[in-house]
C-alpha cells in the first residue's frame, strides 16, 4: 500500500481546486493547490471524482474478450433465459471473462461493483465460486460485492432455494430474486425464501424487479412491508423497478422510502418505463445506477463505463440544472458506495482514497462528457493512467 | 490533396481485413491485406468506418471552449427561445464557440454535418455570416451544409421572412421551419412561406418539428403533400419528429416514405416520444441521426461523439440483431451522407475518403463501444490521430 501521495491541484466535486493528500490508502487531507508537501502527481486541468461504482453487473454473463456478437434480444424475460441456458454450456469459464471486464472498468474508474451470478440447477455454484477467486485476482483494483441470484426462478427451478442457501453459506453477500409474480407465479412463496434466506444468513437482498404497472407495484409494496417487518433498512435494494415510471407509482415510493429500500437503475431502453430518479431522490429513496448486461447473451451493448451511462441516465430523464447534475453522478459515486457499505464515494479527509481523475474542468462537465480517464486510484495507489492499467 | 495513401489491413464494416487505397481524395480500390504499394498506415487491430455525419447540430448555439455551465432547460418550447434570447447578445462570437466545436468533432470523426443556425430579427444574419467564414475555415477537416433555422418563428417575429430569403441569397443551402401550430398558431400559413422560400431559391427544408401526438401528425401529412406537390422529394427532413413515436403514426409514415421526405432524430430524452428507426427503415424512410444541442443554452448535454449518439439510439429502441446495429451505424453514416447529398457515407472505390479508423473488432462493436478514434481521414488526409487533430 503506497504511504504518501499528493494529488496536485485536482478540481474538486464542489468546484475548488485543491492537493489531496493521501496516506495509507485513505484521504488524509485536502490543502490549498500547491502547499502539500510529498510525492506529487500534477492534476493540474483535472477533475477529481469519487471511484465510480456500477451497483448493478453479471460479470459471470459477460462475452468480454470473445469476438464481439450481435444477436436479437429474445421477447420475454422466460424467452431470454432459454436462450441463455441454451449457450451457456459452451462458453468459455466465467473466471476469465469476467477478469477481462473486470479489469476493464477499472481502468475506467470503476472502483467498486456489486455483481450479480447466475444461481441454478445448470450451473450450480460454478459461477459463484469463479467469482469468489475473480474477487482475490482483482482485489487491489475493484471491490467486488457478490449477489447470488436466481436467474432461472425459484420455485419454478426446484433445487434452486438450496443452490441459495449453499452460496450465502460459500460467500455470497447478498441474496437475489427474480421477478416473483412473472416467472415464479406465486409473489409470496417467491418472497418467502429470498427474505428467509436473508434472515437466515444476516445479509441483504437485492431483487430483479421487471414486472410492470399494477404487478410490480405490488411486488414493490410487500417489498417494502417485509423489509419493515425484518428490519432490514438499509440492507434491501430492487433493481429495475420498471414500475416505479408508472403514473401510480407515489404510494409505492413512499413505502420504499419508510422502508429503507433502495432502487438501482441502468437506464433502460425505451420499452420499459424507468423509475424516476428525481423524484425517487426528493421522497427519499437511496437511487443507484448500474450497467446491468454488457456484451452478454442478453444484450450486444453496454460498455462498462458508468460516468457515461450515469451521464445517459442524465439525458433520459432531463436533468441539467445543477444540482440534478450532481444528483446523477451521485448515481454511479455515492450513492452506489452507499449501497454496497463501502466506505468510498466522497472525496474527503477519512474517507477511502478510491478516486478517478478525468480531462474535465468539473464534475458536472465530467457527466454530461464522458471524458478520457487520465488516472485511476485505489486504496491510494494509481492503478491506471490513460485508460490503461499499470499492471 | 495527399496523393496516394494505403490503410493497410483495416476491418471493413463487412468484415473482412483489406488494403485501402486512397488516391487524390477518393476511395482507389479495395484490395487483399497486404498486397497495395504506396505509402502505408498499418491499421491492423482497426475497424474503418465512413466518416460519421451529424445530421443535426447548432455551431451557432453552442457554449463550447467556454466553462461548462449547467443549467434547468425552461418548460416549453416558447419559454427556452425566450430564454436564449436574453442570453444571446451577451454570448461571444459564434464564430468561435463554433469553430471549437467544430474542430472537437473532426477529431472524432465527424466529416460532415448539418448545422442549423437561428435567423430571427435579434440576430438578422449576422449567425450565418460566422458560419460561412467558420465553414471555410475548417474546409478540410469536415463539410458544412446550412440551414436558415427560424428559431423565434416566422409570422410570431415579423421579418423573419424576408430574413430567410436573405439568408437563402447569401448562402445557407436549406431553409429551416418550426412548429408551425404551436409556434406561429398557423401551420398553413408557416409552411406557405418555407415551401415558397424553397422553391424560389431551389433549396431543401429541414424543419424542426416538436409537436407532439395528433397535431404533429396533421404536420407530417401536410409536409408530405407539399413536399410531392413541390415535386421535391428527397430534399425536405424533418427534424426530430416526436409526433411518429404516437401509435396512430402509421399513415403518416406511410406518407412521408411516398414523399420521400427524411427524419433526422437526436434520440431525444424520455419526456417526449421518439420516431422508431426501425420501423421507419422498413417502410422506406431515410432516417439520419444528429447531436442537435451541444452544451448550449438548451441543454448543457452532447459531447459531439455521434459514433456514441448512434450507439445510444440502438441502445434506446432495442436495436441488437446485426441488421439493426448496422442500421443503427448508418443513421450516423451513409443516411447522413444521403441526406446531405454527399458522395461520402460508404467504403468503397470512388467514394471520398472520408473515413474514420476505432480501435475495434468490427463495425457493430465500434457502434456498441464508441472506442477511442485512431485516424480520422477527410477527403484523403489525415486530420486526427489518436482525438487530437494534426493542425
């Protein structure tokens, strides 16, 4: 772990300019730009932003590094786990297509990722315990938060509760579900073992929510109320939430707000609704964002860069003023670090020095541009420059 | 003019490696990797693309090379002109600000774009002047087709008519329209005086049509009957077009494809509805993809990157089959070369050499990934390595 190192004159999130001391993998100090003393690297003309987090990946479905492939998107959500099931047998170990990503949105900044792995009768625990080692392979340039998730169903892929149970008992962190309504068909049975499971182990959950209107609403509402029921605050997060862009959305986000439920968004295509992150924001719901797919089965696209996709979600949804502005990179910094626990996501004295410095003359210019990453920092140390990782 | 250039080993966007030949600013021959004399850039490891197009862009609106400023875009159509109104005079030079802007998207790859400039009685010509000494000045890095853009509206700001007719005089190559019904309160009256000014001139028309649902539709239709009457086909566009994102759009589609008038799209944010690529394609309309508003008093959104903006627009309307992401491609491509009339927007012997070199594996990864620009080419040249331009 570097001792001492002093970040030079970097703009920070708040638009002053500033050294940022760092020691022992922390932030120790922010001084005035030029009076901190020790080894420098000059930021003269760059943005300091907090390490991006992408709370939402499957680094174990990733193509990255294979030849690229187009393909169509099955129709359904059932239809796509078919076709999923159907290639994955053939493809090449998860340990090395996710390093491969793994290691490359690092070199984008990405310092923390909460990743979801495929939990079922096919696959078994492979994937998790490929990612188990993915984790100690990349330690030093990404934390990694592991979600065992049922991506075939619970009920309707009997085996799977166990194949849960087994993965928290192995280290997973969290529990996942799926759509408890459209793919399991039974809502309460499908909430029953996530929320048990959860309780079990003591840790959290975080739900892949598709369901649209009425549905996923309600999914949404008895979310929230066994959340309040096992006092998990804090420790629960619906991915997706398409519902929430429903127009009768508002007594749901006031139940997730009393319930301390979190939401992460990667922006969807336009034939879903997407939750509305303002107003999510203003009723006082923890809103993360995600990339979900990246090259994978499930989709050709994603890139793995968050200040874009947290700039795109900008985009989508309108926000240009200020503090909207700020509102979304909080999405892909802060509010992601918040989610996972970590102790990273502000650029302050105590906080971890897991940092990304970026061609921009300010945070918000560094949202809506996406610009070149000149240097990576984690725990202190540079990891990348240029976009490339030092090693 | 370069004489002789061989990019030796490029991806075509048909996937197979070859030697291309570029000779007095045009396209020679494709020939097998590795086998053409001359004076060679080895582009192995690189997709060639044809130069992208930005079908839609504001030189004159734009805020870039001044410090970002975000900012709440305003309500509604009415209240954001008059916002910008009240900033205008205090802007620097458009001059300036568009050759900044200019000169950052030749270095990603842009050889060709569709500007709009305002004409109104606050500015008279004085936007055109700039952007006919901005388009000499940047004559070798990329093509400036002009559109004499009414931004205030022409019957609500008296003059503006005889404005767009001097405009027309002194050089912009297209008028431009707006929101006939919602801006002027008469569509018959708005589009009487385009249509008028178009074929005194014999120039094209771009109008920027916001209006929504059946009011735009009605405006669709009656472009497309003016547009056949006029016998002008393939040399009207609408710009952005929400109206055909309404399900009840079909006979206007229908219409439009008949007229053979054009959509460009910005891939607008989720407030407003946007026209379906695909379904457009089908029915045998030529959509082209712009940036529209580039960190301007409208939106401190856009980077300029219409490789990226292509991307987002697949990304936004699900488009993942290879025909679709190719489809996507071309909207920033060979549909942009279209619309303009240029011989670009394709690699193939005696095409202009206007070309752009990804660090990527094919045509269809560079649209997902919008990766670094190695070599960008105009008519011949390299202007650009690695995003920074050779002068």
């Amino acid at each position: 772990m570097a001792e001492r190192l002093v970040l030079s004159g970097a703009v920070l999130p708040d638009g002053t300019a500033a050294d940022i001391v760092i020691a022992d993998g922390r932030i120790a100090q922010l001084a005035a730009p030029g009076t901190a003393a020790g080894p420098a690297e000059d930021c003269t003309g760059m943005a300091a932003l907090p390490g991006l987090a992408d709370a939402h990946i499957h680094l174990d479905k990733t193509l990255w590094g294979l030849p690229f492939e187009a393909h169509a998107r099955g129709g359904t959500v059932a239809e796509r786990i078919a076709f999923e099931r159907s290639r994955r047998p053939s493809l090449p170990p998860v340990f090395g297509r996710g390093l491969a990503l793994a290691r490359h949105v690092a070199a984008l900044g990405t310092t923390q990722v909460r990743s979801h792995v495929d939990i079922d009768t096919q696959s078994g625990l492979s994937g998790l315990f490929d990612l188990l080692r993915l984790r100690e392979a990349v330690r030093d340039l990404v934390d990694i938060q592991i979600v065992a998730f049922p991506q075939s169903g619970i009920l309707r892929d009997p085996g799977t509760a166990e194949l849960l149970d087994a993965a928290l008992r192995e280290g997973a962190d969290l529990v996942g579900g799926l759509d408890p309504s459209a793919i399991d068909g039974d809502a309460a049975g499908h909430l029953d073992i996530v929320f048990g499971l959860a309780e079990r182990h003591g840790k959290g959950i975080d739900i892949h929510l598709h369901e649209p209107g009425a549905a996923g609403l309600g999914a949404l509402a008895d979310i929230a109320r066994r959340t309040g029921a096992a006092a998990m605050q804090g420790r629960v997060a619906v991915s997706h939430a398409f519902a929430l862009g429903h127009p009768a959305a508002g007594p749901a986000v006031d139940a997730l707000a009393r319930a301390g439920v979190a939401i992460v968004t990667n922006g969807p295509p336009r034939a879903v609704a997407m939750p509305p992150v303002a107003a999510l924001q203003a009723a006082g719901v923890l809103v993360a964002a995600g990339s979900d797919n990246i090259r994978d089965l499930w989709s050709p696209h994603g890139n793995g860069d968050m200040l874009q996709r947290a700039g795109m979600i900008a985009y989508m949804q309108g926000l240009c003023a200020p503090e909207e502005l700020e509102l979304a990179l909080a999405l892909a910094t802060s509010h992601g670090a918040a989610l996972c626990g970590s102790d990273g996501g502000r650029i302050a004295p105590g906080g971890a020095a897991d940092m990304v410095l970026v061609a921009a003359g300010s945070a918000a210019e560094a949202l809506v541009s996406a610009p070149p990453r000149r240097m990576v920092i984690k725990r202190g140390r540079i990891i990348a420059r240029d976009g490339k990782l030092e090693s």
